[in-house]
C-alpha cells in the first residue's frame, strides 16, 4: 500500500497523465570515490528500479578500484566531478571550486587534467558531463566546458548560461538531504511538498516537460535518506506520467534545464 504521504504527488501526477504530459525524472550521485557499501547500496537500489545514476566522481580522489566495481553496476554511468572537490572561494563566501578566485588557465588545466584522469580510469563509459562541487562554477568557465570535451554540465536549480548548440545544462532540482539541520535525510512530507509544488508551477505555467533531477550523495546517506529515496522511487515510478529517463538521451544536447 502507498505511503499517504505521497497521495498529493500523485495525485499531481494524475493531472500530469489526463493532460498529456510527461515527467523525465532522473538520478545524480556527488561525491563518488572509492568501493563501499553505501555504493553497494546506490547500485542495488538502481537495479532495483532499473535507474540509471550519474555517479559524479571527484578525479584526483577517485581509486582505480571504483573502476573495477562500476563493471559490476552498469547503471551507475561516471562522470566528473570537479578536480579535487576543494574550496577556493575566500571566506565568508559560498564554497566553490570553479568560481572567479583563480587565474582562468589553473582552473582550465585543472579541469582538463582531471578528465584525462577519469578517461584513463574509465575509458568510453565515462560520461562528457561536468559536475561543479558545491554546483557553482563561473559562468565563463562553463561555457569553456565544450572547448574541454563536455557536452553536458549538472548543477542545482535555476543555473544556466547561452549554452552552444550541442552542449546540454541539466540540473537538478530536488537535495534528499538537510545539509543545514544535522546532514541528514529530509523528511517525507517536505520532500513530496518540495515536488508537488515544482511539478504544479510547470504544469500551470505551460512550460516545457523539463527533467526533474534528484540529488543524492550516498556516502552522505543515513538510514531516513536511503528510505525516503526508496519510499519515493517505488511511489511513483511505475506512474503513466513518468519516464526514468536514460542518460545518454537526457544529455544528448537538446535538453536546457
């Protein structure tokens, strides 16, 4: 039996289906490293809803062995995350490694070094997507990003840029985590509230079906993050409205969101 809780989703989604449209609904993973169980756990619940994951892995941290384990996981799909994952911002600014606080030559050879990095760990099956720690990076940086070999960048929300044709910005739009009261899972009711309301503004506004990204970072997770993740994902997935949408296709070049 359904989870109360998530009734106005799906009732939301109901209205989704009557007027025709269809919600593409994916993953993103920050923060990958290294084997572990809550990886293990990541690619069982990606197994478990046939999900695919894009498992954003920080270059200069990443063990050779994470490699080995993704062939194992064919749906969580590298991708990079950033260089070091370290703060540059001064203090008393938001964290950032890709903001406007360094020479613009460090921070492209930092960036090209960790994808050559991730391309001699992964090879073909890494994908040409960037993934800014923190999800902030200049915006003059980021429309370098295709020059560097990406076709894709992932933030959070609302960031975006005049992006070429070809070059896809995919962001998402739902944190399962409250990385403000004690980095821990979000309750239910706020998260189905978060989504709810997102998915009534774009169907009332007639705008385009635009993906809706969750964010996940299963080295983060508690028990209450990997639940609701569950909970979520078997409430709504087999939902008409819904499209577990393939990356590949997702950052094919079309998609601005």
């Amino acid at each position: 039996m359904s989870n109360p809780l998530w009734a106005p989703l799906l009732a939301e989604l109901d209205r989704w289906s009557a007027e025709g449209r269809r919600l593409q609904l994916w993953l993103r993973d920050d923060d990958a490293i290294a084997p572990s169980p809550q990886l293990d756990r990541l690619a069982a619940l990606a197994e478990h809803f046939d999900a695919p994951v894009l498992l954003a892995v920080i270059p200069f941290l990443a063990q050779s062995a994470l490699c080995e384990r993704l062939r194992s996981a064919p749906l969580l799909l590298p991708c990079q995350h950033g260089a070091w994952h370290r703060n540059h911002a001064p203090q008393g600014e938001k964290k950032s490694e890709f903001g406007s606080h360094r020479p613009r030559d460090i921070i492209v050879a930092e960036i090209a070094a960790g994808r050559r990095r991730l391309m001699d760990l992964f090879g073909p099956t890494l994908l040409p997507v960037f993934v800014p720690p923190w999800n902030r990076i200049d915006r003059d940086i980021a429309a370098g990003l295709p020059e560097l070999g990406f076709s894709g960048l992932s933030c959070f929300r609302n960031f975006g840029f005049a992006a070429p044709h070809g070059f896809s910005i995919v962001n998402t739009q739902i944190d399962i985590i409250d990385w403000h009261g004690g980095r821990i899972g979000r309750p239910t009711p706020a998260i189905a509230e978060e989504i709810v309301t997102e998915l009534t503004r774009r169907r009332e506004a007639g705008t385009g079906d635009s993906p809706l990204g969750l964010l996940l970072h299963h080295r983060d997770h508690d028990e209450g993050a990997w639940a609701v993740l569950d909970a979520l994902l078997g409430s709504i997935v087999h939902h008409p409205a819904v499209e577990l949408v393939g990356l590949r296709q997702l950052f094919s070049g079309s998609n601005t969101a």
